[in-house]
C-alpha cells in the first residue's frame, strides 16, 4: 500500500508541513515520558503515525480508529511494528476489555463528537484503564482557537473552554494536570544547570517587554483517577524545534511568493486598468454607434411611412384608372351602338327618299293590313 494518505482536513497525516504538523508531532513527543513500558491505547489513531511514535518506547500500543481507511493503511504502513496493533471501533464504543491498558492517548479527538457523546467517550476511556491508569487527553481552547480568530473549524462538533473541559474530566479523572500548547515564533534560552522554570518576554522589532506565558491554543491535559496515580510532572517547558530549518525555509518561500504574487497583482492591476481604459473607449463607440442607430430607425420609420403614403395613393390611383378604363369601355361599346343606331336610320331616310320607296309605300301598307286582318 502507497505511503500516501489522503488529507482531508479532519485528521494529520504525515507529510503536511507547517503548524499543523508541529502541533500533533509535539503532543505525541510529549507524551512519551508517560507511556515508557507501558500498555497503551490511542483513541482516534487516525493514519497511525503517532501510535508508531509512542511504541518505540512503549510495551505495546493499540491504534483505534473510526475510518475503516485509515486502519487498513495504518495496518499496511506500520506491519513491522511488532508491539502495535491497529483496530477499527468508535471512541464512543472502545474495542478493548476492561481494565486492559496503562495509559489512554487521545488528541484532538474529543471536538469531533456530539456534545451528547463526549461523556461516552471519556466514559470509555475509564472503562479501559487500570484502577492506575492515566488518561493523556488534548483539545482545543474554544475561546483561542475558534473565538478569538473568528474561525470555525467544520469537523468540529462542540468545542470547549478550560472550565468546561474540566467539567467533563472530573466525573470519571477526579486528579488533573494541565499543560498548554501554542506554537509561535520566537527564540529560546536555558540554563543548562536549571533556574527559573519560565520567564516570558513580548518583544518586536525595536523592543522587549516583561508578559505573562501566552494563553492556550490547546489544553493537554494529564488525568487519574487519583492524585497518586498522576505520573511525574513534566517540563516547565517543553519545545518542538524545526531543526533543520524547514519551516523557516518554507516561510521564507511563502514570503518570496507574496513578493512575487504582490508584483503579479500589481502588473495585473496595470493590466486592468488599460483593459477597463479600452473598455471605456469600446463603450463609447457603442454608445455613438447606438445613436447612429436610433437616427437611422427614425429616418427608416418616416422613409417607411411616406413609401406606405405613396404606396396607397398609387393603388388608389390604380384603382381609379382600372375603373376609368372600364367606363370608358362602356362609353365606347354604348357609341358603338349608337353609331351603328345612326347608320341604320341613316340608310332608312336615305332610302325612304327614294322614288322607289314612294312607289312601293302602297303595297306595303296593303301588306301590313292583310297581315293584321290575318292575325285577327
């Protein structure tokens, strides 16, 4: 299986620099002064790289994780560890006997549980410890870490300050130690022979100033059911240093990249400002081109409006000379006929002007009334 696990944000996995990766090592690094040769459980072990940690010097370790995943890696990653073991289980629901382990380790597990189910899970832990056993138990200070930052962490169900933290420890661990985690940047001195056991400056570029020891980022927390089963106080202090300079370094790019990114957004300001500059040109074209527009849609519409006035006067006058053309084709059909008319009575005087139409008149009568005596 690939070293490789995948990071969500919910849980560390080795391989992710920065504070992060400070915080979770140094409370796994702390607590191996209280599990030397002890049995041990770890309560969301997550991908495992802090069971492995603790059983390098522990007798033996079992890693209890919710994520079905991370066990499989976990099991795959550390097989060669022969005093740790990995097992799938809820913190709510520990798959261990009871009374079966010295020591329980659980950080920054105890936030990712339902207000409801946090005194399950410390109820648990007590089942599995010895009458002695001890409890190493870390979570964040809800008014430093969420609060004071404005910051809501999603995998978060319900966080809490020192004094409710205490409340849930003090119904199963009557005894308590604490400790508090930040990490920050700074410079330290000792005594190699031992002295004060803290002093705390606040300084800057130009000064330094007495201070009382910084509020908590996390509590980490030592408890027991009694006060005699506590194991020996640790360190006043306790530091997790970056050695080999790798987070200064990574520091130091991330501040050579805002540099780089500061200049990138100001050539890309430069560059917004000609983009809008030509913008604004390109909207005033628009803007001429649309009164163009609106001038030609007027002169389009009258244009339309006196060709649809000539165009309705040329049917009307169509009209009128389709009708004039036939009136005057009746005109000239009914002269016609007249003229014919004329003609005809033309050639009837004509011939009754004659000496043949006189002698003949005679007859004609006579032949008009035989043929009213024969009708009769």
């Amino acid at each position: 299986m690939s070293d490789d696990f995948e990071f969500t944000g919910e849980r560390f996995v080795p391989g992710i620099a920065g504070e992060i990766a400070h915080e979770h090592w140094h409370r796994y690094a702390f607590a191996r002064r209280f599990v030397a040769g002890k049995r041990v459980l770890d309560v969301a072990c997550g991908e495992g790289y802090g069971s492995a940690l603790i059983a390098a010097v522990a007798e033996h370790v079992v890693g209890v994780d919710i994520d079905s995943n991370a066990i499989a890696h976990a099991r795959a990653k550390y097989a060669s560890n022969g005093n740790l073991r990995f097992e799938h289980g809820s913190a709510t629901v520990l798959p261990l006997p009871e009374r079966s382990v010295d020591v329980v380790i659980s950080f920054e597990t105890i936030e990712h549980l339902a207000e409801e189910d946090q005194p399950r899970m410390l109820a648990e832990c007590a089942r599995v410890l010895k009458v002695s056993g001890v409890l190493v138990l870390s979570a964040p200070n809800r008014l430093e870490y969420s609060e004071a930052r404005g910051y809501r962490n999603p995998f978060h169900l319900h966080e809490h300050d020192r004094g409710e933290l205490e409340q849930l420890l003090v119904r199963n661990f009557s005894a308590r130690r604490w400790y508090r985690q930040r990490r920050y940047f700074g410079s330290a001195i000792w005594n190699e022979t031992g002295g004060e056991l803290l002093e705390a400056w606040n300084g800057g570029a130009a000064s330094a100033t007495p201070a009382e020891p910084p509020e908590a980022m996390y509590f980490v927390v030592v408890a027991a059911r009694a006060a005699e089963d506590l194991p020996p106080p640790g360190p006043a202090v306790s530091l997790f240093s970056d050695h080999d300079g790798a987070e200064l370094s990574r520091l130091d790019a991330q501040a050579q990249d805002v540099v780089r990114l500061d200049s990138l957004l100001k050539e890309r300001d430069r560059a917004l400002d000609t983009q809008t500059a030509h913008i604004e040109h390109l909207e005033e074209l628009v803007a001429f081109r649309e009164r163009i527009v609106v001038e030609r849609d007027g002169q389009l519409a009258a244009i339309t409006a006196e060709r649809e006035t000539i165009t309705r006067e040329r049917d009307r006058v169509q009209r009128m000379h389709v009708a004039t053309e036939h009136a005057l084709a009746a005109q000239r059909t009914e002269f016609e006929r007249l003229e014919r008319a004329l003609t005809a009575q033309e050639r009837i005087i004509a011939y009754r002007q004659t000496l043949r139409w006189w002698l003949g008149l005679p007859w004609l009568r006579i032949k008009l009334w035989w043929q009213r005596v024969r009708s009769t």
